[in-house]
C-alpha cells in the first residue's frame, strides 16, 4: 500500500450520543421545541399553584356569579362565582400528577410481568399473556370506567385506574422485546456460566429492553391526561369540589350560556398539553429508534 493511498482515508467520526441526538432533534425541529416549552409552562404552572392562583379555587362568592373575562377575572367566573383561571391552574395539578405518574407506574408493573413472562416462558408465559389479552380485549377507557366504577373516586384510586388499563400494553411489549433478547447469545452466554435468573435481567434484558418503554410510557402520558378528564367528566374521576379539567368542562357544560369559559379554557389545556406530550414523544421515538437514530 503507497503513501497515497493511506493520505486519502479519512477518520472515522464517532457516534453521535443519546444527548447530541437529542440536541440536534429538538433544534432541528421548531415544533418539537415548542412542545418542549409546552409542557414546561404548564408543569411549572402546577408546581407554583399556590402562588399563581389569583383566588382560591374554592371560593364561592354569589356576588361574582357568572361574571365574564376581566380584569380581576381573566377567564371569568362559574355559576358559583369561583374563578376560572384559580380552577384552571390547580387543575393542572391533578391532571398532570396523575397524567406523569400513572403511566410511570404502568410501565413498572407492566415491564415486570412481561419480562417475568418472555424470560420464564411455559406455563407462566401462558397465564400471565391470557391475563393480558383478557384486559387488552377492553378499551382503556372501558377498562377504567369498570376498574373506577368498582374502587370510587379519590386521587388514589383514579392512579389505580389510569395504570391497570395500561399496564396490559407496556406486558405485551416487554414479553416481546424480553422474547428478542432471551435468545441473544450474550445472555445465552451468561446462563452458560451460571450467572443468577436476577442478575440476567437486570443487568442485561431490562437495560436492552427499556428504550421501547420509555418511548411507550413518554406517549401514552398524553393518553392519561385525556383518560383522567374523560373519568373526571363522567363524574368517576377527580371529585369535586377539587379541581380538574375533566371537571371543570363537566361543570361548564351544565352553565354553558351562563358562562362558557370554563369549557373554553379547560378545553384548550387539555388540547395544547395532549398534542405536546405527542409530539415530544415522537421526538422521544426517533431519538431511542437504532433505525432513526442513524
């Protein structure tokens, strides 16, 4: 080989990182960005609650019935004189609480019986999968209304709820990817040498196996928030008087021409922070995706 010929190869750049990729999708993308700055705003809404709120959000006043934008009450009042916008930042805070952490409590729950089914296989494989189809048969909605109609109100339970109808998704995804990775020969490798059923799996299945979960619990946060308004609509959810945006709009459609920004502003809010937490999935996606991350 001449000297030429080793002049013209060039180096080999390194891989780019999880941050760098993500760097680059957030900037390379002006609405991930914005969805970004989304849900930002409104979690720092809910964490400075007490100190945004212009009002309590309890407050009854007969005085302020029905009064509309102004400005001591930038979105009005309700039919029993409480301030929307008081109603609308203490909301966030049930919404989002339960909208973060029943998905995260899913995947926990979910990610443990389906890799206990991937990795173990045979009779425990097939009780725990007709467990899952049993649920999966039944919309989440339908699956959360029956699971509240049984546990009641309260923030608890609602979290209860909201995780048991998405725990069958994030099973049938760890079995699957349990599945993948079981026959692996680094893992085949350390069953070979006798390393422990426990070590196995934390060490080498979940760490293989967390990026379609992440990418799943990052999307399915948007479907929480929407299921705990649907279930605070239909009266099982968030309790009054406690506010949230499910009901929030639940009590604004029953005074609709009396006041109709209730159901404006919850509304918007559920709309802007659901189609924020979809985008910035997608973005999650790409970013964790081998294929798109190339």
């Amino acid at each position: 080989m001449t000297t030429a010929s080793i002049d013209t190869f060039e180096p080999v750049s390194p891989a780019p990182s999880r941050l760098e990729i993500f760097r680059q999708v957030i900037l390379a993308r002006p609405a991930t960005l914005f969805a970004a700055i989304v849900i930002l705003i409104f979690v720092l809404i809910a964490l400075l609650a007490p100190w945004l709120a212009p009002y309590n959000p309890l407050a009854q006043s007969f005085l302020k019935i029905n009064k509309p934008p102004s400005a001591a009450n930038w979105l009005g009042t309700d039919q029993f004189g409480r301030d929307v916008l008081s109603r609308m930042i203490y909301g966030s805070r049930n919404s989002l609480i339960l909208g973060l952490l029943s998905p995260a409590l899913a995947a926990v729950v979910g990610t443990t019986l389906g890799v206990v089914a991937g990795y173990f296989g045979g009779i425990v494989d097939r009780v725990i999968s007709r467990i899952v189809d049993l649920l999966i048969s039944f919309p989440e909605l339908l699956l959360a209304i029956i699971i509240a109609a049984a546990l009641g109100g309260g923030f608890w339970n609602i979290v209860v709820v909201i995780s048991a109808a998405f725990v069958p998704g994030f099973a049938r995804v760890a079995r699957a990817q349990t599945m993948a990775v079981r026959q692996e020969p680094y893992v085949e490798a350390a069953v070979a040498v006798g390393v422990s059923t426990p070590v196995i799996i934390l060490r080498h299945i979940i760490p293989n196996i967390a990026a379609p979960i992440v990418v799943l619990m990052t999307l399915w946060t948007a479907s929480a928030i929407r299921l705990e308004a649907s279930l605070s609509f239909l009266g099982i959810g968030t309790q009054p008087p406690n506010p949230s945006w499910g009901n929030i709009i639940r009590d604004g459609l029953n005074n609709l021409f009396g006041s109709p920004w209730p159901v404006i502003g919850a509304g918007f809010a559920i709309t802007c922070v659901v189609l924020a937490f979809n985008v910035f999935g997608d973005a999650v996606r790409d970013i964790l995706d081998p294929e798109t991350a190339q």
